[in-house]
C-alpha cells in the first residue's frame, strides 16, 4: 500500500527556493491528517547540509541524491532518479512546485509513472485518504477540482506563494537517507550548456510580494522609469499587460496575464492598465490590488481594493515620495 | 528536415468562461474558438526551420471537426499537411490520454523535430508536450524562447525561459520542444496562402485507424478526472481613495497601505 508524502525540493544558485519550504509545510498539514510521513526529496551535488531546514519546516525524512551529475537540472537525469526512488518506495503522493523547473519535471515524471498529475493547484485537501486538488483553468477564470483515478503516487504542483509557511522549528529532527539509484549517462541526452542571469537580482514575477504593473496608459518605454523608481523603494519586480509588451515597450517575460504568467503577489499595483479579462485573469489572487488609471469607467477599479482616479504620471511619482517618508 | 506541430483549438482569451449546468465543465456555445495562442508560434518557428532547412510541416490536432478551421490556418501560414483525430471516444481525455493520441500518430511519421505550445490556455495543464516527449522516447526542452538547429541538422540549442534568466539547452535531434511567447512574431496567413490551404492533405483518423483501444483515451482512460469547476472568488470593488489633488492622493493612498493593509 502506496504511504507517505513525497515532497520534491528545488535549487536556485544552490539554495533551496521557498516554494520548497511551502511544499514541506503543505505536505505536513496533509500528512498530520493522513497520519503519515512526510519525505523530501534533495536531488545536487554536495548538498546534505541543506537537508536540515526541511525538516524545520515538517519533513520527517530527507532522501539525498548526491551526484556530481546532478548538480543542475536536467530533465532526464531528474526524472531517471526520481522514477527510480518512487518505484522502489511507492509514495502515495508527490508534490512538486509549479515553478519552471517542476512544471518540466511533473509532466514526464508522470507519464513515465503513468499516473494523473494536477498542475499549478492552489488548494490541497484528502478524501477517504486520496488527494483533492483545486487548480485554476483559463488563467484562473474559473477552477477545477480534480480526484485521480489508478494514480499511485498521485502527482500534483503546487502554484508558489499561495501555501502558508510553517513556521521554523528548530527541535525538529530529521532522518537523512542515502538515495540508492543508478544513472545511465547515454539515457541524459539534454545537456545546460550556459545559464544567463538576468541583472539586478530582482524576484520573478511569480515570486515577486510587490508588483508594480504598467500597461497602455504608460504612452511609452522611457516612462517605466517611473514605476522602476517605485518598484524600488518597495522590493517590488516590474510587471507589464498585454498591450505594453505587444507595444514592445517591455519584454514578454514581464507580461502578466493570460497569455503571460499568473501571479499572487501581496500587492499589485496596475498603473495605466484598464483591467482586459486575459489580465485581470493573471493577478486577481492577489492580496491587495491597487489601481491608478485615468478614467473612473475602467474595469480595473471593480477589482481594486484601493482605487486612484487621477492621471499616473502624478500620482506614481508622488505616491513613491509619499512611501519614502513612511519607511 | 521534418516537424511536426501539435495544435489545439481553445477559446480566445477575451471569452468570459461561464460553468455549465453540470457543474464540471464549460459552456461552450457562442464561443470563439481559436488556435491556441502558444502553438502559432510552433507553427511560426515550423515553417522558419523549413525556410532554412527544407522538409515537410505536418500538423497534428485531436478534438472535434471545429479543429481543421485551426488547421487550415496553419495551412494557410504555410504548413504542409493536417491530420485531425476527431473520434468521440477521445472526449474527456486528460493530458496523458491526448498524448498517447498524438503518439499514435507521430510514431509512424519521419519526424526530426515536434514542437507544442507550452500549454493550452483553455487547461493550463501544460503536460502534453512532456508526456508525448517520454512515450516517444526523445528528448524535452520545454518553454523556449529561441531555438538554433546545427548547420548539419543534428542538435540543438534552446534558449528556455526559467525565474530570472534564461538557461542555454542542448540536446540531439529528434527532440521535442514546447514553444513560449517571446519566440517569434507569428506571420498573418496570405490572401494566396488561404486559397492555398484549401488544396492541401487533411486527413481525418479515428482511435480504431491508429490502433488504439477507446478505453485507454477519453473519459474511462484519463488519470485526472474534474469533480466540480467553480468561479472564482469575487473581488468586490474596494474604495476610491479621495483627495483633492494627486498629492494628497497619493498620501492618503499611502498611509491606507500602511496603516490599514499593513503592506508598507
């Protein structure tokens, strides 16, 4: 009988990312109701030592693949492992998060498995011990609930930042595993030939607890410096609509919305954006919206939890010189 | 060099998406159906690889008659050939049931490269392109957003978007590659090319004629099976922040983020 939580951590530059630490602290809650073990699973190369904030935040146990092969990500090398782990084990459910990397990794660990896998879900809960998944569909139009049907593991990703952290405790102890696996190095066929950092640092849009958001209203490229001034002084990352990408004012990376990436934020602030479905469909899990347009008629106020009828290019700069006196 | 464009027909984002009476599925009258806004740049980056290297474009789609409109598109961009597998049996299939369909198809087909939009924009599953990838045995690189094949025509290299940068892929021909928007500018169909279209092989398959079994696709096969579709929470509309100029705006703004959300 499959038992037990999988969780599958996720690096970046080395560290475990949050979405990690979210999974683990989900993956607890479910297991508490389960009665069941919660395991992670730790895929690089020299990296038992990040093993022990797991399970501060839940997992009972850490299963370690250390391999020099495994110090970046590849598709095929992950999967070959992870495969081979589950088969031995029999896990009842694995999570993993919907970041690019477990998207990539869910889809063909899956098919390999032959089993369901829900994608990007927003709310875990159990029935007569099977998991229940809610995930958005058409960008979060709507949702589905879905059940899995002759899936042992039952696979799902979980969307970053909507799963509450636990909070740390530093007396758990865990149990660290040596993973037993062989890797076949002519069945790694891809290959990470040069990884390119984007500049600044900043968090990535699906990371990102600020948004500061520009869109038609903006007129122009040269104009985000504005909402780069703001963006700033509060953390934030720069996100941009349809229109203002298709303009060519900004890259495509920064497009929220349908056609874009979907994003949680604890706040968003839409700057000139009118409130198109396809966008308000990327950011309306948001915790907080505030909306700064020009005409009081756009849609974007009926979603905004603060509204400002005024035109930007004076409430954006005011509003940054407003915050700097405050923090 | 030949590629093979998996398509799907999905409403268009500007559709309001309201829940049928059955509570677990959509409605889809009066929708605009149209080709998955991801594939046209699968399709665009097909026939630019062609351009370069010759060979054949070959698109494939599963779903309801509806679809050849989506092909024929395709078609009047430039791509050779369609295959449509409309059977009933296929309705309800989740993401592994669509792929084992689509392998069905692609198997017996001399492919170099198969290229998917990332993900459908109706579903958001996102798994196609990787469970067709894993049952044809080839490589993935999924979410790329530039794609240089070797002058020979034996590798490529990919560029895939991931959180704050992009990682340089290589991998050998065959291989499977889900397209992101950032990849190209998809052309517009010529008015010569949509007559054209209407000349060119569409082929129209069944389950039986690919030699599946109906209870391993559709409903009775799919892994995931959907048990209710809610809307979503409602935003109600908050309050307008008053003040008589864009400072007092802005301050009056501000100190609601501070002191009431808490957010500064």
């Amino acid at each position: 009988m499959a038992q037990g939580i999988w969780i599958v951590t996720e690096r970046r530059e080395g560290e475990l990312r949050k979405i990690s630490f979210e999974l683990v602290s989900e993956g607890r809650r479910l297991a508490d109701k389960m009665g069941q073990s919660v395991t992670a699973i730790l895929l690089g190369s020299h990296i038992k030592q990040k093993a022990g904030m797991l399970g501060k935040y839940g997992a009972d146990k850490v299963i370690v693949a250390d391999d020099d092969r495994l110090a970046t990500y590849t598709t095929d090398a992950y999967v070959s492992v992870i495969a081979q782990l589950a088969q031995a084990s029999e896990p009842a459910i694995i999570l993993l998060g919907a970041s690019v990397q477990g998207k990539d990794l869910s889809g063909r660990l899956a098919a390999r498995l032959g089993v369901g896998m829900a994608q990007d879900c927003v709310a875990f809960s159990l029935e007569n011990g099977n998991l229940v998944a809610k995930r958005p569909i058409c960008a979060g139009k709507a949702y589905a609930t879905v059940t899995f049907q002759d899936s042992s593991p039952q696979i799902a990703t979980a969307r970053p930042n909507v799963f509450a952290l636990n909070d740390p405790d530093d007396s758990r102890e865990i149990d660290l595993i040596d993973a037993d696996f062989s890797l076949d190095d002519s069945q790694v066929k891809t290959k990470v030939i040069e990884s390119i950092q984007e500049a600044g640092g900043k968090a990535d849009l699906t990371e990102a607890e600020t948004i500061v958001s520009g869109g038609r209203g903006m007129k122009g490229p040269e104009n985000y410096k504005i909402l780069e001034e703001l963006a700033d002084l509060m953390g934030a990352t720069v996100g941009a609509s349809r229109s203002a990408v298709d303009a060519g004012w900004r890259p495509h990376s920064d497009q929220v919305g349908q056609t874009g990436k979907v994003v949680s934020p604890n706040l968003y602030i839409a700057c000139g954006i009118s409130g198109a479905i396809q966008h308000l469909a990327g950011m309306r899990t948001s915790k907080y919206i505030v909306a700064i347009n020009k005409d009081p008629d756009a849609p974007i106020f009926q979603k905004a939890d603060y509204g400002v009828v005024g035109d930007l290019f004076d409430i954006v700069p005011a509003l940054t010189e407003e915050i700097k006196k405050i923090i | 060099m030949n590629i093979v464009v998996c398509l799907k027909q999905v409403p268009d984002t500007e559709t309001q998406i309201r829940i049928a009476p059955d509570g677990k599925s959509i409605v889809t009258d009066n929708i605009k159906w149209v080709m998955n806004p991801y594939d046209e740049y699968a399709v665009e980056e097909a026939l630019r690889l062609k351009e370069k290297f010759g060979g054949e474009v070959t698109i494939i789609a599963v779903g309801p008659k509806r679809v050849t409109e989506s092909i024929r598109t395709a078609l009047a961009m430039g791509a050779d050939r369609g295959i449509l597998v409309d059977d009933p049996s296929v309705a309800g299939s989740d993401s592994l049931g669509t792929a084992r369909v689509l392998e069905a198809v692609i198997k017996d087909l001399d492919y170099d490269i198969i290229l998917c939009g990332k993900q459908g924009v109706d579903d958001d599953y996102g798994l196609v392109g990787s469970g067709l990838a894993e049952l044809l045995g080839i490589p993935q690189i999924s979410v790329v957003i530039k794609i240089e094949v070797s002058e020979d025509g034996s590798t490529v290299k990919a560029h895939r978007e991931v959180e704050g940068g992009t990682l340089v892929i290589e991998a050998p021909l065959p291989v499977l590659m889900t397209t992101q928007k950032g990849l190209n500018e998809p052309r517009y169909a010529s008015l010569p090319g949509i007559m054209n279209a209407k000349k060119k092989p569409l082929d129209m398959k069944t389950i039986a004629d690919l030699g599946l079994d109906a209870s391993e696709v559709g409903e009775s096969g799919a892994k995931i099976k959907i048990m209710q579709i809610t809307p979503p929470e409602e935003r109600k509309a908050g309050k307008i922040v008053e003040g008589e100029t864009p400072q007092e705006k802005a301050a009056n703004l501000a100190r609601s983020l501070h002191e009431e959300a808490k957010l500064i």
